[in-house]
C-alpha cells in the first residue's frame, strides 16, 4: 500500500499557490542547475537509463564549477573537440539532453555528434594519425569525423585522409563510410575482386560502380555514376574495371540471331536492409500474386499518383497490396501500368539452373503501358502453363526473341527490374551472366 506525506512547509507552499495563482500575470522562467552534490537520497530516487562513460576533461577546464561548464558550452569557447566532454560530465551531474539544450542551445543531435565525434578524433589519435589530417578537423569537423563512427580504427585513420585531400562534405563522408562498410558484404558481385578492400577510393568507386549498373543503358545517370566511380578510384585494376563498364564492354548480354548482334539488360538487384528508409526518392507500386495468374495483373490500379503537400498516394482504386521501393532509375521514371509480380521462387525466371533461383522469393517490376513484344528488347512477363493439378505459378517471365519464335506478339508487360529480398550477406549476388 502506498501513501503520500508532505511536510508542513511544502503543505503551505502548495496552499500559496493555488490561493494566490490569479496575482501573478507575467510567466517566469530560470535555468535550474543541479547541486554539484546532490544527496544521496535524491540519487536513488532519480531514474537515469544512461550515464555516460567517464571523459577525460581537458586540463583547461578541469577546474571549472557547473556554471563555468555551462558557460562555456554556450559561448562555444575553445576547439569543438575539446569542450565536448563537458557534455556527458554535466548528464553525469543529473542534466539531461533537454536541459543541456536549453541550457547551452545545443540541440540533443548536435550533443550526440559532438560526443561521437570528439571519441572518433580520439581514436585517431591514438592510432597515430598523420597531425595535418588531425587539424584539418579542428575547425568544423566534428559532422565529418560523426559519419565515420562506425568504421573500424584502421579504417577511420584511412577514411579521414581520404576525406581531407578530397574535401568532402557531411554527406560525401557518408557515402564514403557506407560503401567502406557494405564492400566486405559484396564479394562475388561482378568485377568485386578489381577493387582494393584496404583504399577507401576503391571502396567508393565500386559503390558507383554498383549503382551505374542498376540503371537500364544508355542514361545520363549510368554515365554520371561512372565518372563519379572513376574520379575516386585509386588502383589502376578499378580504374580498368570502370573503363571498360563506361565504353560499354562490361555489363550486357550478347545474343547471335540471324549474324545480328542483340543485347538485353535486365537489372537484378537485392533489396539492402534499411535502403528504403534511406532513399531519397521512394516508388510505391500495387503488388499482384504470380499463383492467382494474370487476373490480379489485370485487375490491379493502372494509375498511382502523388497529390498535394504530403506526396498522399493515391490510387484509381482500392487495392490489398502495395510495396514501396527506392527510386532506382528503371522504375522512378515509371508512369501509368505500373505493377509488381510477387514470385514463391525464380524458377520461372530463364536464367540458368543450379544457381539460387529455388531458395528464395523475388518481386518482378512490370511496365504494363509496353505489351508488344520485339525481338530485341528484353524480356516479358506472359502466362506460363499450369498442369492438371494446378501446379505453377501461372505467370513466367520470357526473352522476347523466344516468344517470337512461338507466335506470341503481346505479353502482360515488360519487365523493367527484378529485386531479391534483403539479407545480411550479398555474396550470391546474381550478375548480369546468369541471364540465359
């Protein structure tokens, strides 16, 4: 059973204020600042879910008082680096983010990027960093050292120099600890090995790289992301790599027909954890069953479009299933007819057998405005033959010039991208070859 007490000093402050509320007309405020020793009883009674680990405090202000901390944080006096662990000894002190915010004016973001950054330099110097890179961040390079947090030690001391002769930005420094990060996780995909795991360019380019071959050739931004890839490349194996991609040497499939050279691309990319909420630009497509045959494809909103301030969705209408994928370049471009096919495995995919294609589903990008079917462009999504039983998906994807050869001259539509579900590790990554 709980009880409450007040002593009789409280019992009158209370009556005080609720008596003579109606006399004060002018709102007060004041920063409050905790006593530097707080009893023991209130340190029990106060919930304090983080308490940050201790932080060297720099000689200079290891003397000063809460006021002087403060004081300090608020006229930002001194280098970033070193007033940043007055920080977690004031929440050590009872502040909390807030308080410190309107205490200081530092926002909570801006106290976290301070602290992350201000250990990130740390690490740097304990590593042995070159003095040059160190002063480069003294100024303001408490956004760029934030993004490299995540890097290993070795990593941040080559990531940082990299970041200096190239004059990054907070993003660039973003990207560049990104693709640092994600390049272990794609060994196996096209032209990976040409790339140098150790040099932070090479890292990068071949996060360009990756990206050019994500958009259908030719395009500005295929090209863009090329020289962005060959720009930052280091080793002279990934400036080759990146080459023969930009002269067209790299990336299609070839086809005899008839002496006649024909070339397809159809990207396959895997869908990364996270990649949605990142994106700058997001597509949201209806989304149709491969078993219930053709019929959803046809049934499903033909039109989806954005409306007002907010980008609202809004479809002909009412639909079960929707999914929502990054802006990539075949399908950010994508107007009416739109539609996506969920498929239980790649079996009805014509790419070659023995490979992933039974051990996991897939979604497939059609463009249902293109249904003509040509010779030499692409492929496409058609009915597929169902036995007695039922059995199959009922729907399959073919190469053009194959349904040429058999008749047909309208499909359902024309697959755009073909998209593998997200994973911790990308080393199956099917390349443009495993198209048959």
């Amino acid at each position: 059973m709980l009880s409450l007490s007040f002593s009789p000093s409280l019992t009158n402050t209370l009556n005080l204020n609720s008596t003579h509320r109606s006399h004060f007309h002018k709102p007060i405020s004041a920063t409050l600042i905790p006593s530097s020793k707080p009893s023991s009883n209130t340190q029990q009674q106060l919930y304090q879910p983080f308490r940050p680990p201790p932080t060297p405090i720099p000689n200079q202000y290891g003397t000063l008082d809460i006021a002087g901390r403060i004081e300090i944080l608020s006229n930002r006096l001194g280098l970033w680096y070193e007033y940043a662990p007055l920080i977690p000894s004031l929440i050590r002190e009872g502040f909390s983010p807030p308080s410190i915010e309107e205490a200081t004016g530092i926002s909570g973001v801006e106290q976290n990027r301070l602290i992350v950054a201000a250990q990130v330099r740390d690490s740097l110097v304990q590593s042995n960093a070159d003095p040059e890179i160190l002063f480069a961040f003294d100024t303001s390079g408490a956004e760029l050292l934030y993004e490299i947090r995540l890097l290993s030690a070795s990593q941040r001391s080559s990531a940082a120099r990299f970041i200096v002769q190239n004059k990054f930005d907070g993003k660039a420094a973003q990207e560049l600890a990104r693709a640092m990060k994600d390049f272990p996780s794609r060994r196996g995909e096209k032209e990976w090995e040409c790339f140098d795991y150790s040099l932070p360019g090479d890292c990068l380019s071949f996060m360009y790289y990756r990206q050019s071959r994500e958009h259908r050739n030719p395009s500005d931004q295929r090209t863009s992301a090329l020289e962005q890839a060959l720009r930052v490349a280091e080793t002279e194996s990934a400036k080759n790599a990146v080459l023969e991609e930009l002269n067209g040497k790299g990336g299609a499939v070839e086809d005899k027909v008839d002496d006649a050279e024909i070339t397809v691309r159809v990207p396959v990319v895997r869908l990364k954890i996270g990649e949605v909420a990142e994106a700058s630009s997001v597509v949201v497509l209806p989304v149709c069953k491969a078993e219930e045959r053709e019929r959803e494809v046809l049934e499903a909103p033909f039109e989806c479009r954005s409306e007002g301030e907010f980008g609202v969705v809004v479809a002909e209408k009412g639909w079960e299933r929707w999914v929502v994928l990054p802006g990539w370049d075949p399908v950010v471009g994508l107007g009416k007819g739109g539609v996506v096919v969920s498929f239980r495995d790649a079996r009805m995919l014509p790419w070659k057998a023995n490979r992933w294609y039974k051990e996991e589903p897939i979604l497939v990008v059609v463009d249902r405005s293109k249904r003509e079917v040509a010779a030499d462009d692409g492929f496409y999504l058609v009915k597929a033959d169902v036995d007695d039983d039922g059995n199959g998906d009922g729907l399959r994807v073919e190469r053009g010039l194959a349904l040429k050869e058999i008749g047909v001259d309208e499909s359902l539509g024309i697959v755009l991208l073909v998209v593998r579900p997200p994973k911790e590790s990308d080393d199956d990554q099917l390349s443009e070859e495993d198209w048959d």
